[in-house]
C-alpha cells in the first residue's frame, strides 16, 4: 500500500502549473482547516474552454501531487465536462488507494476547481 | 519497565503487519487491564445512579464514585471539597470561564495567557474576553522555547485579573514554572488557571505547594477512561462561583418557578455524571502510584534524550525542544523540510508506528514556531521503549529515502 509513488512524489516536488496566472478570469482558494493545506486555483476561460489553469499551493504529498495532476487534466477543457469530475476520477488519476484519512488531501484540487466552476 | 506492555492489551496489536508502536500519549494514553476490568466490575456488580438511592447497589456505586475523589484529591495535594469531576479538561476551563469569569471579568480587564496554550485553555479567554470587553494578553516564548518570564512581569499589572497557563506544552513538551507564575500573579491580585493535561500523569502536583486557583485535568491522559475530567478549584473560591450547568444532584430545593443551589463541588456537578469512568479512574490512579510517578517521570526524560539523540543524527530534522531536560516533558515534535508532517505520520504508520502530525490544537503556537503545517509529534508514555525509539529511526530513513533528502 505504498502511496508515495515516484508519480507522485514527482508531482508533489515539481508540480505541473505551479504559480499564479496573470490575469486569471476566475480565482478561488481552498482551504483545508484539519491540517491547513491551501490551494489557490486560477483559471483563464475561453467561451466553454479552460485555456490556462495555475495554482499556487501548500500542503502534504497527497495535496499538492492531486493538484498538479488534476491541472494537466483540466488544462484545454471544456467547463461541461470537468463540472462531471467525481472523486473517483481523481482516485483514478492519482493511481494510488487512498485512505479515508487522506481523501480531505486527495480531493482538495477538485473542491477548488468546482468552487471556480460553480 | 521491561514487563509493562504486556498489561495493556491492545499493544499486541499488529498496524500494516507490524506491532502497534503507539506514541501519540499527548493526546490520549493506552488502558492497562485493570483500568479496563474495573469498567466491566462496576456495570457487572455495582451498576446505579449515584447520590440518590437507598438501595443497596446505589449505596455501593456511591461510595466507589466518592472513593476516586478521595484518590484524586491525594494525588494532586487537594482536599475532596475542590475536586469536581467533568466530562473532560476543556470542560472543566469552560466551568472556570462561565462560572468564575462571567462574575469575575470586567470591561478593561487583562487576561493574560501564554504562547503555549492548547486552544482549550486559549479560545475559552477569548470569547470571554471578547464578550466582556477585556483585554487578553499573550507571555511570548524566548528562542529556546520556554516561556518568557520577564516579559510576563511586565504584562502584569493591577488590571491583570486571571493568567491562564499549561504546566507543559503538548506541543514543544515545555514544562512551565508554574509555582513562580502563580506567585507572580498572586502579588498583583490576579488568578491563575493551570491546565494541567500533559503533566498530571507524568510528574508529582501538588496544588497545596502550587497554590494556583483553578487546576484542570483529564483521566484518560493518564491511562483512565475517556470522558472524565477533574477542575480543582481551591476551596476558598467557590463561594464566589455560580454553577454553569443546571439540573439533577446539583440543587438544594426547587421549587415551580425558582431554586437554590447546593453548596461547595456539588454545584459544579449537574446531571448523571461518568460514574463507571471515574470508578475506573480510580484503578488508573492506583496503578500509577504502584509504578511511581517519580520512575514516570525518569522514564519520560530517559526516553526524550534517546529520541532528540537519535533525530540529532539527521541534519534535515528540526526539532522544537528546550534545550533543558528538566524544561522538557514527554512530548517531541519535529518537522523536516520539504515532507508534510501528514506525510511523515503515514509513512510512519506503513511501520505500525502511531504518532500526531499537524497543528496539535495550538495553532497560534505553530506559527510562532515558524511550523504553519505543523508538526510530527512523538510522545511518551510507561511502555514506552528505546526499542520503539528505534523502530522510530528507521521509519524517519525510509521518510528521507522516499523524499530524497
């Protein structure tokens, strides 16, 4: 059960989109209270399109790794289809089993990308 | 020690495939047999509401119930009139909050509380603070982690009303002066609320000697069951206190519309209290005293220095720890660089090992700390053993191997 996967930690020591946008056309910040991780998640649409995703983090592993992973997905999206983003879909993008401790960490990124989409 | 993990049960228990190497006392300790059979004796034979019937079985659960304050009056230097039994610690601060401080705290009014305080010893002052108009003042920490005992001279003054302090951080594990911070306060006609949940289990109290006004504990930091707690208030004080619950065993008389109230502790005790729990507290603190809470505390330091020994080995750790032994209780956190503290207690657990990570209930403390995703905690307790310290290095290896640091 070893969830530290060399993905994973790749993610979460260079995450991918990692920093603020310029001139984001959306912004939102996700906060976990339990243990404090943060997300900030800019978003530049185009019509019906994420064009440009960026956030700006802090966190454990899980967190942050979820995060950028869940980015490289969003980016050159259509809105409709990530509002259909459930948790297991970022399960299965993290490829790792998550406990139910560590699903707060897991699904941080998809809370705040569905704050900015809602 | 060597014999000790055998009278608590579950540490035969095996986490991921390993034994349970469990180090998170801070926030609540192991039961040992005779803890537990007391729970099941008293449902099994004594089980009745207590301070109300005649019968029998009522007449028993009573005394056992009223034997434990007797127990817990002499272990911490009190008399039974000042031991009231709570449901927890921050119950018992919140007594002191509602029926002390709503009488006792003005507009204008200081209280002063220490950068080491449990958020129960620290948000119960603000809202009461916030309510009333008072002003709550903090004693900083010097770089060493103890507590900053000029600048705490000079938060006092004539409007200091009440200092609320640990009397050991279960944070840094910084064991407070407390006798001096009660004498200091005394001097300007200040109360002093002591928490004293991390210590109580650990190292000899004596309130008579300490002198503070209110002292607030829990049985299941020290091997008891979990919803009990003890608030100490010193006897002379408890005139001046109203009850903050109202109920059942708690009156005098009642009458349609009005009533009054009974006297001394038994005011403080509304409703059916945690009768079996506290009976059952009574065999934590009998086995404490047959271990010995000087060999507790010997054991604690004994263990600290192994562990700050073993993670001074390892650059990329940074421990917040007093420098001092004899500052320093059973409790060490650390944080290293680059891994979430969330990170350290699951890899740790892929061990069998149990520790606290993140903000311990003391957020303002972390931050002061530099520590804003906290802390790893480790912390000690009897069955503890330098055994279980090593089992803790090679867990921090793989933590460093798997980061690559």
């Amino acid at each position: 059960m070893d969830i530290y996967t060399e993905t994973i930690l790749d993610h979460y020591q260079h995450p991918h989109h990692a920093g603020a946008l310029g001139k984001p056309t959306i912004s939102t910040t996700e906060h976990n209270p339990l243990c404090g991780d943060v997300i900030r998640l800019d978003l530049k649409i185009n019509k019906d399109t994420v064009e440009e995703i960026g956030f700006v983090g802090n966190g454990c592993a899980i967190s942050q790794a979820s995060m950028s992973m869940l980015a490289d997905y969003v980016e050159g999206k259509k809105i409709s289809v990530l509002k259909k983003l459930k948790p297991k879909d970022i399960y299965n993008l993290l490829g790792i089993t998550i406990s139910p401790g560590r699903t707060k960490c897991a699904l941080l990124g998809l809370n705040a990308l569905q704050k900015n989409l809602h | 020690m060597q014999n000790i993990k055998s009278d608590f049960p579950i540490l035969k228990r095996k986490i991921n495939g390993k034994a349970l190497i469990y180090l998170d006392n801070a926030s609540t300790t192991q039961k040992p047999k005779t803890v537990l059979k007391a729970l099941v004796d008293f449902y099994s034979t004594s089980n009745a509401n207590i301070h109300r019937g005649i019968h029998t079985i009522s007449e028993e659960a009573t005394d056992k119930y009223e034997e434990v304050r007797k127990k817990v009056a002499k272990f911490i230097g009190a008399t039974e009139e000042e031991i009231i039994f709570t449901k927890s610690a921050t119950e018992s601060i919140n007594c002191v909050a509602v029926a002390w401080g709503q009488k006792h705290i003005n507009a204008g009014d200081e209280i002063i509380v220490s950068a080491l305080e449990h958020h129960a010893n620290l948000v119960p002052w603000q809202e009461l603070a916030k309510n009333k108009k008072a002003i709550l003042k903090i004693i900083p920490l010097t770089a060493n982690y103890i507590l900053d005992t000029d600048a705490y001279q000079k938060l006092l003054s004539a409007k200091t009303k009440l200092v609320c302090v640990t009397a050991q951080s279960n944070v840094t594990g910084t064991i407070t002066p407390v006798k001096k911070i009660v004498e200091m306060a005394h001097i300007v006609g200040a109360k002093v609320m002591v928490d004293g949940a991390q210590s109580v289990g650990h190292t000899p109290t004596n309130l008579t000697s300490l002198g503070c006004d209110f002292f607030a504990f829990s049985a299941h930091k020290m091997m008891g069951p979990t919803g009990v707690g003890v608030l100490y208030i010193r006897s002379d004080l408890m005139n001046e206190m109203t009850p903050f619950m109202y109920g059942g065993e708690m009156i005098e008389s009642v009458q349609e519309k009005s009533a009054t109230y009974r006297t001394g502790h038994w005011k403080f005790e509304a409703g059916t209290p945690n009768i079996a729990g506290v009976v059952a507290y009574g065999a934590a603190i009998d086995y404490i005293n047959k271990i010995g809470l000087k060999n507790i505390a010997d054991h604690d330091k004994e263990l600290l220095a192994y562990a700050k020994k073993m993670l001074a080995r390892y650059p990329q750790v940074k421990v917040f720890s007093p420098s001092k032994p004899q500052d320093t209780g059973a409790v060490l956190s650390f944080a290293i660089d680059g891994v979430h503290p969330h990170d350290i207690a699951t890899i740790f657990n892929d061990h069998g090992i149990a520790i606290r990570s993140g903000l311990h209930c003391a957020e303002p403390l972390l931050q002061k700390l530099g520590a804003p995703n906290g802390t790893a905690r480790l912390s000690f307790y009897i069955y503890n053993t330098k055994k279980d310290i090593d089992t803790v290095e090679i867990a921090l290896k793989k933590v460093l191997k798997i980061f690559k640091l």
